[in-house]
C-alpha cells in the first residue's frame, strides 16, 4: 500500500498554479535581465572601442597630416619621424581595447550571476578574495611584466625597428607588447625579453645619432692642413644630393684627440640621423681615405684598433669586440752563467793524484 504524503499539493489546487506562474515570471525576468545585462555590455563595449578608435586615429592622422604623407611606411622618411607616435598609439589602442573587454566581461558575469543568485554573490566574494590572494603571489611577476611593459610602451622607451641594447640582448626590436618585447640579434636570433626584467634600455635609434671619425696621421704632418681636408671632404658628403636629407647639422673638426710616438689623433664628428647613422659613418671613410691619398699622407701602422660607440659591441650590424696585438713583453734580465764541471763516464775520470783534464799528463803536457 503507497502511502501519499499529506502535504503534497494537488493538481487542482490553485495556489500550486500560483507559485508556478510565480517561478516562470520571476525565470523570465531574471533572463530578461541577464539578457539586458549583456546588450548593456555590448553596448558600452562598442561605444568605447568607438571611443579608442576615434582617438587613436585622429592621432593617427594628425600625424600623417604634419608630415604631409599618406600612409605609415611613409612616415619613416620624414623628418619628423612621427612614425614613432604612431607605433606608440596604436599599441596603447591595443591595450586598452584589451582592459576594456575583459573588465565589462568581468562585471557583466557578476551582475548575472547577482540575479539568479543573490545568495551566492558573498560567498563568489570570498572565493574571488582567495583566488585573488593566489595570483598575486603566484602571477606577481606576469603583473610586473605586464606593469613594465605599459610604462615602457606608454613612455615611448622602444619602439619597432630601434636598435637597443636591454642588458639582456642587443639587437633590432621585431614587436613589442605588454609582457615581451622580441628583439633579433645580428646572428638572426630571436629573443624574447620579460619587460620585468629589463632594468635598463639603451636605445640607438631615437632621435639623432652622431658619427665619431678619429684619422690618424703621421706625427710629422701638418695638422692645420690636414683638418681642412677632413672638414672638405665632410662638407662635401653634406653637400651631396643622395646624402644630405640624412646629415641634421653640419660636420665639426673638434681637433686633435690625442698625441703618441706614433701617430695624431683628429677627431670629426657629424650630426645624422639616427637610422642613417652606419652608412653616413661608412661613406665619410671612403671619402677620407681618398682625400688623404691625394693629400700623400701615409695613415701609420697602429698597435691596437679601439671601436667607439655604434662601432663597439653595440652596432648594429655585429658585436665587434676590440681587437688588439700582444703587447710586447720586456725581456727579462739577463743572467751571468754559472761554471758548473761537466758529467763524464767513468772511463774519462782523471788517475787519483792528478787534476788533469782527460787527454793531458799530470804536468799540463798533451
């Protein structure tokens, strides 16, 4: 025999029907609302990407506009070189394209979960509180790289295409963003930096670059004569249609840089472009090398080769250590031989009784 529970509504009951139409409103209107949530999210998604767009592209544009080009490539041959501030722009779009959707994300997924569970939202509170305090101690670094690599990129301290030096690899920077920065060597490596772990950035590229030419010539040359060709033949290198959107300022003879036995050190410099830097430095040495041989000076043999700057183990095109020749050793002092007698067999010993040296009688007769 079943037994039927007392309080088991029936089917005719009115307030059974009651507190289902109840439960089918309340459903309804909690999707309703969750559904509202979620057009809102979109919503506000939408307009402030619409928001980061219109901004980025008016900066965008007011800097094509300044240089009077019409797209980015052409950026790089301005002398303005907004291209820099394009880079830097579009990236922090990026990111704040990125913030934007995972914070609606966030709170729209609370909010829902708000109204179908009121209840639940202390207790998620506490759970996100725990999880919270995890990361933080297990993802500290991923939140320094990231922290770092806003700053780096929000200061514009790298951008594509520099050439920099990070303590940990030197090269040309590929791609940058908020936790790496890729950066290929001159052996076509590709290293891929933390930006919590860089400390400090020494970046070849940005703004001017100045070539540092030291000519060494005999130390019975005329000096005065010899400045005048060097800063000729510089002026003539600024002069030329095909090299002087690349020189900024004038070439400077600073002088003579240092005085040895064996040569004179003069010292020209000249203002370039920071990109343009290598091949203004290898064309100035080409045309000094001439100028010198027409001149008749014979450049003296040095001992040791010191790069400076760009030409050291930062340039562009290779790490190039300084390369230098044994220095020469002083002899050491010469010492007076010592007379030591010389080992014999036994056969060549001398008779007991005479000093004699082999093949000679007692008296010194032969």
């Amino acid at each position: 025999m079943i037994r039927v529970p007392l309080d088991t509504p029936e089917i005719t009951d009115p307030a059974l029907w009651q507190e289902i139409g109840d439960f089918f409103v309340r459903a309804g209107w909690n999707l309703v609302a969750a559904v509202g949530i979620l057009l809102g999210a979109i919503l506000l998604v939408w307009v402030l990407r619409l928001v980061i767009n219109r901004v980025v592209n008016r900066i965008v544009s007011g800097a094509k506009s300044k240089a009077n080009v019409d797209d980015t490539q052409a950026l790089e041959r301005s002398p303005l070189a907004s291209v820099r501030l394009v880079q830097r722009t579009r990236t922090l779009g990026s990111i704040l394209h990125n913030i934007v959707n995972v914070t609606i994300v966030v709170i729209a997924l609370l909010l829902i979960v708000n109204v179908f569970a009121p209840n639940a939202l202390a207790s998620l509170t506490l759970l996100t509180a725990a999880i919270g305090a995890g990361l933080g101690f297990g993802a500290q670094n991923i939140v320094k790289d990231v922290l770092n690599g806003i700053f780096i990129v929000a200061e514009d301290q790298v951008g594509i295409g520099d050439v920099v030096d990070l303590g940990l690899a030197t090269g040309i920077v590929e791609y940058v963003s908020v936790r790496v920065t890729h950066v290929r060597d001159v052996n076509g490596t590709l290293w891929y930096v933390r930006n919590g772990e860089i400390t400090r950035i020494g970046n070849l590229s940005q703004g001017w670059s100045r070539v540092i030419i030291d000519l060494s010539v005999a130390v019975d040359s005329d000096i005065e004569e010899v400045e005048k060709a060097m800063l000729d033949t510089a002026k003539g290198l600024a002069k030329d249609p095909k090299w002087r959107t690349r020189i900024l300022e004038q070439p400077e003879v600073w002088g003579l840089e240092s005085i040895s036995g064996d040569a004179l050190v003069i010292r020209l410099v000249m203002k370039t472009r920071a990109n343009a830097k290598d091949d203004v430095a290898r064309e100035l040495r080409m045309r000094l090398k001439h100028a010198v041989d027409e001149m008749g000076i014979t450049l003296p043999a040095l001992n040791t080769i010191m790069p400076t700057g760009i030409e050291g183990a930062l340039r562009v095109r290779g790490a190039n250590p300084p390369k230098t020749k044994p220095n020469p050793v002083a002899p050491a002092a010469v010492e007076r031989p010592v007379w030591r007698p010389k080992r014999t067999s036994k056969k060549s010993q001398p008779q007991p009784g005479g000093d004699a040296a082999p093949g000679t009688s007692p008296e010194g007769t032969p």
